[in-house]
C-alpha cells in the first residue's frame, strides 16, 4: 500500500484503477491539484458520522436560528453550491445506519 502522500498521485498516473479515501483527503488533494482527473464515484461507505452543532442551555435561542438557517439552505438547496464554493464535496443527507452495537461482522459484510 502506497504511502499517504502517494496514493492519490499514484491513482492519477494510473498505477491503480481506484481507491477508497476519505472526501477530506480528496478535497485537500484537489485543492493542490486543481487540474486534477480524478473524480468521485457515487458510492459512500454506509459507516458515516453524522456531525452537529451544540449551543449552552443558556443559548437555546442562538441554536434555534441555526436550526432555521440550515433547515432553510436545505429547502432551497443551497448547500451543494456552498460546498462546491470551498472546495468540498457535497454529500445529501441521508438516513444513517443506526446499530445498538458494532460487531467486526458489519464493518466486512459488502
């Protein structure tokens, strides 16, 4: 297995057919590498973390516009755009897998 810093550029000179790397490498990578060939498939790994913001009590209010703000792009579909802006990829949101216990069983099934 290549190094960390090698296998993306070994992926574009076509050392390798495909890699599964985290969104954020890509992003960085084709920050550096803006002509870059490489693109990203359809297929996300279903192990995802979902990510939130968290306010004090004391702020509920604060966290209430938020909510809004994001429930808004949302509707109107503005974060794709918002993504694309800073160089990141969009990913919809989706259902996430929810079990009570991970086992090494789900982590290898296809």
């Amino acid at each position: 297995m290549p190094g960390r810093g090698e296998l993306l550029p070994r992926l574009e000179s076509g050392d390798f057919d495909a890699a599964l790397v985290p969104l954020r490498r890509y992003d960085l990578y084709r920050a550096e590498h803006p002509d870059t060939k490489l693109k990203v498939s359809a297929y996300y790994d279903r192990i995802g973390f979902n990510m939130g913001f968290v306010a004090l009590s004391t702020d509920a209010a604060l966290l209430e516009r938020v909510n809004q703000a994001i429930g808004e792009m949302l509707a109107q579909g503005e974060l794709p755009a918002l993504a694309e802006g800073t160089g990141m990829t969009y990913v919809p949101p989706r259902q996430p897998d929810v079990l009570e216990h991970v086992t090494l069983r789900e982590l290898t099934e296809d």
